[in-house]
C-alpha cells in the first residue's frame, strides 16, 4: 500500500482487492475436511491474508448499540467490546470483511 500510495498521481484514487485464503468458503458435507483442505492452501501461499491489513472503519458503535438494545449483551459487555475495536484501530489492526456471494447462470 505504502508504494501504491508512493506511485499515485495527484488527485488520484487507489482501490485495493485481494483474496484472503484462509477465509475461503467452500460448501461440503464435511466440513472439517474443507476447512483442512482451505488451511493447507492458503499455507502454501507467502501472505494468505494481506487483503486482512487493508483498513477501513465501519460503524462499529451501531452495531454494538443494536446488540445491545435488543439484548444480546449488556452494556458492560458492548462498551468492552468497543473499547477493544478502538484499541484494534489505534494499533491499525481494525479489520472487519463481509463476503459477498454472486451467482451465475449460462443458458
């Protein structure tokens, strides 16, 4: 990212995407083959998760608010979890991934 930066003319947009492959997902009866199979693959690759240290950072406060308002923790336990969430992003390890899943169809 630091040379991407470098590089970048002014006024310009850099948008980074890559896999992390220890994340992958596979659908299978036996999961914990899958999960074996994923793990030897992504230990094969010299930085399996780099896409994990690019940093953005999402409401996490909402989302605290909502588990707690509906009474999934309790305030003590939200506030904790937030302090951790700040603490993770003072030292740039915040890290939040939604996957996405698309379909496709061939007539």
């Amino acid at each position: 990212m630091a040379e991407a930066r470098r590089v970048l003319g002014r006024g310009g947009r850099i948008v980074p995407a890559g896999q992390d492959w220890d994340a992958l997902m596979i659908d299978s009866d036996d999961a914990e083959l899958t999960r074996t199979i994923v793990r030897a693959r992504a230990d094969l690759l010299g930085s399996p998760r780099a896409a994990r240290r690019y940093r953005n950072l999402p409401p996490a406060t909402r989302l605290a608010e909502q588990a707690r308002a509906n009474g999934a923790v309790g305030r003590d336990r939200a506030d904790e979890w937030l302090a951790g969430q700040r603490g993770r992003a003072e030292a740039d390890r915040f890290l939040v991934a939604v996957p996405f899943f698309v379909a496709a169809s061939c007539a």
